[in-house]
C-alpha cells in the first residue's frame, strides 16, 4: 500500500465544534502508515456492504478529479456535511474523521473513516502548591487500536467507483436509525454478504419446517456446500444449494425460490473475503438438548470413518466418534 494523503478533522460533538485541519498530515509521521493500513485491512476483512458509484453522486461529484479542490478543501467539505448532520443526533458519539488516499495493486482508493472517542484513563503530573503530585484522568478522546474495524467509514475505489461502506444504528427519538449512508453518502447499498447469508439459512429453515426435514442435517449440508462453493468459486449459488438440498422434491423447490425472493435472494452471492468465510465454515457446530456442545472439523463430518449421526427407530439419534487414538483435555486454569 502506498499512502498519497492523509488528514485528520475533529467532530467534537460534547463541545458542539467542528475543529477542521488546514495541512494534510505528514506522511512520514512514524506508525501513520501502519496505523491506517491496519484499519483498511480490518474493514477489509469486515461484513461491510456495497455501492456503486455514478457521475451524479454526491461524493463522485466531490472526489471529481477534475474539480480545482485541494484535497484538504475536498475532506473539509465532507466533514461539514457530517457534521451538520450527527449534530442534529446526540446519540452519535464525537469522533476523528481520518481520511486518506492510497494505492494498493494498481488501483486508487478514498478511504474515510469515522473513529469514535473511547474513554480511557490516563496519568496526569500536575503539581499543588508547589507538590508534584500524580493524578488519574480519563482522557474521552482515545482512538480505536489499529487492529479494530472502524466504527463508521467507506472505502471506494477511484478507478472504477465501487464503493465498500459500514455504519451503526443509533436509537434516537425511540427509533432505530442509520445516517451514514443515506443521509451522509447518499447512497443506495446492496446486502451484506453477512445479511444474504442469514436470508439464506432463514429460507431453508422455512424449508426443512414446512417438509419435516431433520433441521440439525439440513443446515449442516447448507454450510457444506457454503463452504465448497467459498473455496472453489468464492461465489455461493443458492441455486445449487436448492438442487443439491432438495434434489428431486419439486413442492420444496418451490417453496424454497419462493422463500429467496422474499428475501431478495435471486442471485449467486459474491464472497470479496474468502478465506474469512472458509474459516467460519470450516467446522460443524452442534448443540444437544442435554446441554453438550460438540464442534467438528467439516472434513471429519465428511467422513464416516470419523463420525456418524445414525438416526434410532425410536426417533433419538445416536452420534458417533470413531478412530480416536488420543484424546486431550483442553482444561484452561
């Protein structure tokens, strides 16, 4: 990653003032770098959603490249705009608006970033009468650590619009309410790969319900072939999650496309972090009615050399282990 800009504006929300920079920041200022490469790669890594981005937009028209702006002007014009709005919002925190631009394998990117105040406590050397004394402070503007995903922010990229964005929801006049988006960016988003995911076990939950489908198997397969399909195409087709779930039971084809397009799920569903979602996938979660929580690497489930759930004529089913030449206990003190 090769840092271009980089400047920092205050949104001071207790003392009600905007303090805007007038200088970028130094870009040879020591752990800058590291500091901002870390939170792009966290939000990276997020469950953020996505846009694109048309001439018409309200930040296309802002980041123009053929506008006489400065970038300082650019991000000081970004920051009134939030300003003015979270002002109007006192259940948004203040915080620092860290905007950069960089580059990274060929492409541009904007990045901004709203970094909410953390209180932490903090010593303090004053002196009384005289007396050095050593007091404790809490200091409400301490920044997130590096390694944590931004509050609030977007990256887009330059060179062809696209746009990654993640806000919160505040409660504000006792209502659930998002800004960032709407009311700051201007934009439209797509789903979440998180929230299309969710949409996608909820239809074959309604599925398995409605045709008495053993739940614990069917949601097992699905994260199956969830998984298969991150780590070969980085794509999730619900279309062949259906075929293979259902195969030749038509009634529940059907009800089942129908559960999608509830939900807004008449796509393949486009995984941008892969390795993310073969982590999270990558082990078998089960949950007993006696309280015992088992938890099974997706390859051992595979086989039934290694485990086996045989479902009993009186309708309990029996899990079993197999092979196990060692057993350790993962008792922590």
């Amino acid at each position: 990653m090769i840092l271009k800009h980089a400047i920092l504006h205050i949104l001071d929300q207790d003392a009600h003032q905007l303090i805007l920079s007038q200088n970028e920041m130094n870009l040879d200022q020591v752990n800058l770098h590291d500091y901002l490469e870390k939170q792009i790669s966290k939000f990276n890594s997020s469950d953020y959603q996505t846009s694109q981005l048309n001439g018409d937009d309200y930040l296309a028209q802002v980041l123009d490249d053929n506008s006489s702006e400065t970038f300082v002007e650019k991000t000081s014009q970004l920051a009134q705009k939030l300003f003015s709005i979270i002002s109007d919002i006192p259940e948004v925190p203040g915080s620092d608006l860290l905007i950069s631009e960089y580059s990274d394998e060929a492409h541009d990117y904007f990045a901004l970033f709203k970094l909410n105040f953390t209180p932490r406590f903090a010593h303090m050397v004053d002196y009384e009468d005289d007396i050095l004394s050593n007091k404790l402070i809490v200091n409400q503007a301490i920044l997130p650590n590096a390694g944590t995903v931004p509050d609030e922010g977007l990256i887009i990229d330059l060179m062809d619009g696209s746009v990654r964005l993640i806000e919160k929801h505040f409660q504000h006049n006792g209502q659930r309410m998002a800004y960032f988006a709407e009311k700051f960016a201007q934009l439209n988003l797509n789903p979440s790969v998180k929230n299309e995911l969710q949409g996608l076990k909820q239809a074959v939950k309604h599925v398995a319900d409605k045709f008495d489908m053993p739940l614990h198997e069917t949601l097992a397969n699905t994260q199956e072939i969830i998984y298969e399909n991150v780590s070969d195409q980085g794509v999730v087709s619900p279309e062949k999650i259906g075929d293979a779930l259902f195969d030749q039971n038509f009634s529940a084809k059907e009800v089942y496309q129908e559960a999608l397009e509830s939900r807004s799920i008449n796509h393949d569903i486009k995984i941008d972090n892969p390795l993310k979602y073969q982590k999270k996938y990558s082990t078998q979660k089960f949950v007993l009615d006696s309280g015992i929580q088992i938890s099974i690497p997706i390859e051992a489930y595979q086989d039934k050399n290694q485990v086996e759930l045989i479902n009993n004529p009186d309708g309990k089913i029996t899990l079993m282990i197999k092979g196990i030449d060692d057993i350790k206990n993962k008792f922590n003190a």
